[in-house]
C-alpha cells in the first residue's frame, strides 16, 4: 500500500455553536485521487478548510506527510507542498493570465509557466487578457495551473467543476488525472457525482457532517440509486473522455 500523505482523524469542527463536522475521518494515499462527495451543506466545504488550516478543527487531528498540522496556520500547510484551489476560483481580475501566474512563490519541481501552457493550450492564448475577462472554465484553469506552480505533493480542489459546461468539465478533469501521472496525490471535493468517481481511486461520502461511505469510487459508482440520490443536479451523463 502506498504510504499515506494526509490523514484526518475524528474532525469536530463549529461555526460558532453550529456544529458542522461530526468525526470526520479520512486518508489520501500517495498517488490516488480521493474524492469527497456530499449534497449542499454536507460538510465538504469545511472539512477542505480544517485540513488547510483555514478553519480549525475543536477536536480531532490532522496529518500531513508525517507532521501533525491541526492548530497550523495555512502558510505552514502550505510550506509542506499542499496546494489549495477553493471554490470560486479567487482569481486577481484586475491582472492578466500572465500576471495572476507569477503571483505564487516559485517552488523547486517540473511544474513552470511554460509547462503551464503546454497544458492549458487556452491560457497560452490569452495570457495577456484580464482574469475577468475570461470564461468560467478558463478562471477554473488558472486557479489550478496557479496551485500547480507551487509544485505540491498534494492538490485539494473545491468544486472544480461547478458552472461549467460538460465539454469543459471533461477538460478539468483532464487535468486532474494529469496531475496525479506527475506523482501528486489529490483530494477533491465534488458535486459532479459521475465525473468524479470515474477519476478517483477511492470515495468518501459525506451527509450532515458525518462519513456514510468510504471504499473504492468504482465500487460507489455501482450503486446507481446512492449516485442518483447524490448527483441532484449534477445527474446528467458523464462521458469520460479517452
């Protein structure tokens, strides 16, 4: 078994008296993709927030390759190699594809601006427009290949997906299996229920704060009324391309 590179145990987390996560647990391995599923309000926001030290967790622990980054600060998790793309991408709009790309602090690794647009074809062509300038899918482009500049080990993704038309969801998604080839191991958070088991390894499922399901994504995919009752909205087919 691969060695593990983050692993969440027992997460209690509050917004104020609110008690959002009840005992969260769960693992990313080196080299998989994990994908955390759940409807609206499930808890997959929050529990992105306490493993990047955004919002900490009351009680519980967290993991990170080896080191024990519960009460961290972002800046240290950070420091560890873990890039964070949150939902709603937060790119700079008054900056252009090119500025908003030299924004993250260069870390030692494969991944450049050159590379960057080797991947992403569309940044490359509009690398001296205005981030407010661009589609949805091409601001959900950048905020990844930005998380990718800093050369993590480890990429969470919050709702990647989320807006975006399918032909560009299957874009993104392209890139996620891409950097799981170059050796980075990636939690995602999804609402896309289809697209995301066909390219995780493994699954949790999250329903009011509390793990239901955690086993092989294949193995959840199979069960076609658990996935319906998930995918709400996102139920529309999902063709994986080759």
């Amino acid at each position: 078994m691969s060695g593990v590179v983050l692993e969440a145990e027992g997460l209690h987390t509050y917004y104020g008296k609110s008690h959002i996560l009840h005992g969260v647990s769960l693992e990313v391995r080196e080299g998989e993709i994990v994908t955390l599923l759940g409807r609206n309000g499930a808890g997959k926001t929050t529990t992105l927030r306490s493993l990047v030290g955004l919002t900490h967790a009351r009680d519980g622990a967290v993991r990170i390759f080896g080191h024990a980054t519960t009460d961290w600060p972002p800046y240290r998790v950070a420091g560890l190699g873990v890039g964070y793309v949150p939902e709603g991408r937060r790119i700079f709009p008054n900056l252009t594809v090119e500025e908003n790309l030299k924004v993250p602090i260069e870390r030692p690794g494969p991944w450049t601006i050159a590379r960057i647009y080797d991947l992403f074809p569309r940044l490359a062509e509009r690398k001296n427009n205005k981030g407010r300038q661009l589609s949805g899918g091409e601001q959900e482009m950048l905020a990844i290949a930005r998380a990718l500049l800093l050369n993590p080990k480890l990429l969470l993704l919050d709702e990647p997906s989320q807006g975006l038309a399918p032909l560009i969801v299957q874009d993104v998604f392209k890139v996620v299996t891409s950097a799981r080839a170059q050796g980075i191991s990636v939690l995602l958070v999804e609402q896309n229920v289809r697209a995301a088991v066909e390219v995780a390894d493994r699954a949790y499922v999250l329903d009011d704060g509390h793990v239901v399901y955690s086993g092989p994504a294949a193995e959840f995919a199979k069960d076609e009324e658990r996935v319906r009752s998930l995918a709400g909205a996102s139920a529309e087919e999902w063709t994986a391309q080759a």
